[in-house]
C-alpha cells in the first residue's frame, strides 16, 4: 500500500517526525530505519538494533502517533523490525 507518489508510508511517517525533532536526535535515532512493508493495518519497519528500537518506543511514541493520525493512518500499527534477529525472536517483538 503505497501512497504520495513514490514515497512509502514510513517515508511519509518520518516526514511528520522529523518536523518536530532536531536534526541530530532525528539523524541518530531514526537514521537507522527503512521501509519493510505495508499491509494497510500494519507498516514494517527495519531497524538497526533493539537499543534503538527501545528507545524509539519510549521516546518518540508520541511523535510516530500524531504522524499517523496526519495521515489518517490512526489505526495503523508500526511495528519495528530488528535486523538479524530470528523469526522467533521477530514475533516477540512489541508492536507501537
């Protein structure tokens, strides 16, 4: 599920979020992210380690929400992606 032309949802999700952060806490923490996939209720997300995904969760929840409900995207779950974890550790991990 793509949307604005050729951005993806994250893109367009991150758009909003860097809007309200500064440059280098955006750059460090959300720096490390990319686009998985979208199925419409949920968008995947990869992300560079579980102290990132951790700290994105409990810092900038907010910002990642008020992002979505922009898009009227408001049910729409992210749920981040530690890169090289394995499947059964994938299914653990929480969704924001």
């Amino acid at each position: 599920m793509e949307r604005a032309g050729d951005q993806n949802s994250w893109e367009l999700v991150l758009e909003k979020v860097r809007a309200e952060l500064d440059a280098e806490d955006f750059r460090r923490w959300f720096g490390s992210t990319s686009y998985a996939g979208d199925s419409g209720d949920q968008i995947n997300v990869w992300i560079g380690s579980e102290a990132i995904r951790r700290h994105i969760e409990t810092h900038y929840r907010d910002e990642i929400d008020r992002a979505l409900v922009a898009l009227n995207r408001s049910d729409t779950m992210i749920r981040f992606i530690v890169a090289g974890f394995g499947d059964e550790e994938e299914e653990e991990q929480e969704n924001l």
